[in-house]
C-alpha cells in the first residue's frame, strides 16, 4: 500500500508541475469551471424565489438543498479531478496500443490506468462546494450532531468509490470497443440524476427512475445520503440509507473490478 501510495503522489506532483508550467492554462480551466457553477447557483437562488423548497413535502428547503449542491460538488470533483482525466486518455491508449506498456509494468493495471493523471482546475467546484456547505449548515435551524459529521466523510468515500465504479466500467468499455470518445458525456448523462434529491422522482414516471437509480445502478445514493445525514436531522429510518450506501459502494467496487479484469482478459494490442 505505501509503495501504491508513493506513486501515487509522484503522479500528482508531476501533474502539478505540468499545470503550473502553464499557469494561464491552468487559471482559465478553474475560472470557466467557477463560472459553470456559479451560474447553477444563481439559478437555484431564483428557484428559491417562487418556492419555498424542492418538492412539496420533501423538507429541501433553501439551506438543506444548498448543503446537497455542496456535496455533490465535493463528490464530484473529486472524481473529475483524480480518476476521469485517465480514463479519458485510456480510449486513446487502446487504438494506439499505448496499454501494452502499462500491462508490462509490475504494478496493478487498474491503479496505473485510472490514477496516473490529476487535474487540478476540477478541484475549484469542490472549494466552492466546501465553502456553500459552511454557508448552508450556519443558517440551518439545526446543528448536525457528532453521528452526522462522523458519518459524513465516510459517506462522501462511499459517494466517490460508487463514482469511481462507473468510471472503470465505461473505461472497461473501451477496451471491447476499441474507441469510446463519448465517455465523458456519458457519465454527464447518468451523473445527472444524482444532481437532485431522490424524492422529486415520484410518480408514474419518477418511480421507475428513482428504483433504477437506486438499486440497479446506485447513482441517487451517492450525493443523497451523505447530504440527507449533514442537513438533516437524524432518524431510525435515515440507518437504512446509510447502510445500504455502504453496501452499493463495496459492492460497486467489486463488480467494477471483476469487469475491468475480464476486459483486459480479452484485450488484443493494437500491434498484433
């Protein structure tokens, strides 16, 4: 583990080398990044003019909702930061035959193909996200118990490693294909839903997106439960979430991984 650990950071000093030799590079991806965000933000405050929260009944007023946009954007860009920029290259790698020098190497394939590349500028929405989590939880009626802020970053990982799970198996994808060029917009795709809170999907429609999203594929878990635990107070049947995200992600890790290895079973380099 520290000899993964050491190479680890070696990736991402050389990264941040890379950004900061081109510094203006690296300033105008995290200011349109910033950009994108803030104009979301505005919109929710205009959402929050006509209605005093997201769907009726469902308790997301201003500041808990506030606090779920945080956490999905401390989630988020903690995987665009540190796992999608090299799965994004992997496509590249596979019509090029460049996975044939990572197969070579004595080190785990997976690790080498989804963390050797860090992009920085994707970590300015997760300082957004902390900071409006600071702003949302100082004007909430409540103060999280001690429970919630020891359970909070543990579901955060569990947010991240269900995030992570789908990233290797679109990545696996690419091996069987050949050329995926539409990762990137097929992840926007079906992250998207996890962007609201699990309860506005209801009804004759909603339910059927909410159960997908759910138990086959757990997307609406990863932003949901952590949220619902820091800007919500505490229940016996906020356990059951807890638990089950807990689950969806060792669960999620493992399948990942079984797909991942079967794929590069049937890789053929492109030399051959």
């Amino acid at each position: 583990m520290g000899r993964y650990l050491a190479i680890f950071l070696t990736f991402a000093r050389a990264c941040l080398v890379r950004d900061m030799t081109f510094r203006a590079n690296f300033i105008l991806e995290s200011v349109t990044s910033l950009g994108w965000m803030s104009m979301n933000l505005a919109f929710y405050m205009l959402v929050f003019q006509f209605t005093p929260e997201i769907g009726k009944g469902t308790g997301w007023t201003r500041e808990p909702f506030f606090a779920f946009v945080a956490t999905g954007l401390i989630i988020n860009s903690i995987v665009q930061a540190f796992f999608m920029p090299s799965a994004e290259e992997l496509t590249e790698m596979v019509r090029t035959g460049g996975l044939d020098a990572v197969l070579v190497q004595p080190l785990d394939a997976q690790f080498l193909l989804s963390m050797h590349r860090v992009d920085y500028s994707s970590l300015a929405n997760g300082a957004v996200g902390v900071g409006l989590l600071a702003w949302a939880l100082a004007r909430m009626g409540h103060a999280p118990p001690p429970v919630a802020w020891l359970l909070y970053p543990l579901l955060l990982l569990c947010g991240v490693a269900i995030l992570y799970a789908l990233v290797i198996v679109l990545a696996a994808a690419t091996i069987h294909m050949g050329r995926n060029q539409s990762l990137y917009d097929f992840w926007f795709y079906m992250t998207n839903f996890s962007r609201y809170p699990a309860e506005i999907y209801a009804g004759p429609w909603g339910g059927p997106i909410r159960a997908l999203f759910t138990f086959v594929l757990p997307i609406l878990l990863v932003v949901n439960v952590p949220a619902r635990v820091i800007a919500r107070p505490l229940a016996g049947g906020a356990w059951w979430p807890v638990a089950g995200v807990v689950a969806a992600a060792l669960a999620a890790l493992v399948v990942s991984r079984v797909v991942f290895q079967r794929s590069l079973a049937k890789y053929r380099s492109a030399s051959s």
